[in-house]
C-alpha cells in the first residue's frame, strides 16, 4: 500500500524498510493483524512500568498510558476496526400530546475539500546526516493530493491512494493530525511519530510537520526531530 506523505519519509530513508500501513493497530504487539490476550497482559505490563515499551512498539511512542490501554482493548474487542456504536438503551417517556408531531433532526454533513500539495522543504533536523540527505532527497519535486473531510472531531484526510487519517479542525479552520507508525527489521524496532498543523482558512496555506524517530534496541540507536513544510493548495471544495 503506498503511503501519506512525508509522514513515512524519515522511516523510508533507513535501510529500504517495508512499505508502511495506512494505519497501526494499538496494541497489536506480535503484528498478527489483531490482539490477542498476550498482547493485552504485555500491554497492563508496559503501563505499570514492569516491561520496557521497547516490547510493544504498537502501543506508540511512550509515554504509554491508560489511552493506549483502552486503545488496545478496543481493538481487541472488535479485530483492529472502529467498534459498532451500541444502540441506546430504552427509556420510559411521556406519551406526547396529540397534536405533538416529532421532527427528524438533521445528520451532520463533511464539509469536502480537495487539496495538492508540494514545495516539502526540511526546515530543521538532528537526525543522522545520512538520514537527512535522503528525507530531502525523497522530497524533491513531491506532489500529494488530499481530500479533507471536516465535520469537526470526526475529520479525516484522505491521499489519492485511498490512505486515511483521522484529523481534528477547530473553529478557526486549523487542522491538527497525529500519525504513529512502528516496524520491525530483525532486532531493531523503528518508530515514527509525527505531528500535523495545516490552517485551511488560507489559500495557499503552508503546513508543518514536527516528526520523532527512534529506534531500539538497534546496532545503532537513533532518537532524532526533524521539522517539514510544504505548501497546500485549494484545488476544490469548501474549506471548514
């Protein structure tokens, strides 16, 4: 699957890694593509302090806490997807009037826009210079497109290869994003955490990226922030 970008970039320029997932499954600790119970006890482990988080790199980058816990249960709850939203529970209410009519209330709509992106641009790095030479390398002449679907906490963003991150916009049209992403080459876990701001309500807007990779336990340790910018274009749609 091919992936958002530059949220893979740093990760890429190591070693040629795998390509990585859309998204990582909270708490899938063995990869299996679910979570099991070992993962779940691993998990309770890791947050009261008896594991290193360095045994479960799905959980994120630490700290690790009560969220990526219940994160973890949900998902073992309902195999790595959304969970079904229970139906409410019944309750006893007056009978209305006769004249009283009940009105449908309205289901919020996604605001759509249709944004390309480009001109990525490293702005500041302490990673390895071997690892910053091909991050920049890699964005040379980048070109993304994204949809973004804006309907407050419930946003999203979507590339052209149908990948999808959750994102939240505020009222003054800032769009925020997280993306955790954790591979394995051998020994070495690779862990990338990175952080999105775009302001919607400017066209054309310029959007920051802050990234932390790491890895452990590696030959070679890295624990390094590089900080990306690239320009985002209104090609159509509202903005939020």
């Amino acid at each position: 699957m091919r992936r958002l970008l530059p949220v893979a970039l740093l990760a890429l320029s190591l070693a040629a890694p795998p390509r990585l997932a859309a998204q990582t499954c909270v708490g899938d600790c063995s990869g299996a593509g679910e979570v099991s119970i070992n993962d779940l006890i691993l998990a309770v482990n890791i947050v009261l302090e008896q594991v290193s988080p360095d045994a479960c790199p799905a959980l994120g980058a630490p700290p690790i806490g009560i969220a990526q816990l219940v994160a973890s249960v949900s998902n073992a709850l309902c195999a790595c997807q959304p969970c079904p939203t229970a139906p409410p529970s019944p309750t006893p209410s007056a009978t209305p009037p006769p004249s009283a009519t009940p009105t449908a209330s309205a289901t919020p709509t996604y605001v759509v826009s249709k944004w390309r992106e480009d001109q990525f641009r490293v702005t500041s790095t302490d990673c390895p210079a071997n690892i910053a030479k091909r991050v920049r390398e890699s964005l040379k002449n980048a070109v993304e497109n994204y949809t973004v679907q804006a309907r407050g906490r419930s946003s999203r963003i979507e590339d052209q290869y149908g990948n999808q991150l959750p994102a939240t916009i505020d009222a003054d049209g800032l769009l925020y994003a997280t993306y955790t992403t954790a591979q394995q080459q051998g020994n070495c876990n690779q862990i990338y955490t990175q952080e999105w701001t775009v302001d919607l309500r400017q066209n054309p807007s310029v959007a920051n990226y802050t990234g932390v990779f790491r890895t452990a336990p590696c030959a070679k340790p890295v624990n390094c922030t590089q900080t990306i910018t690239s320009r985002w274009v209104l090609k159509s749609g509202t903005p939020p």
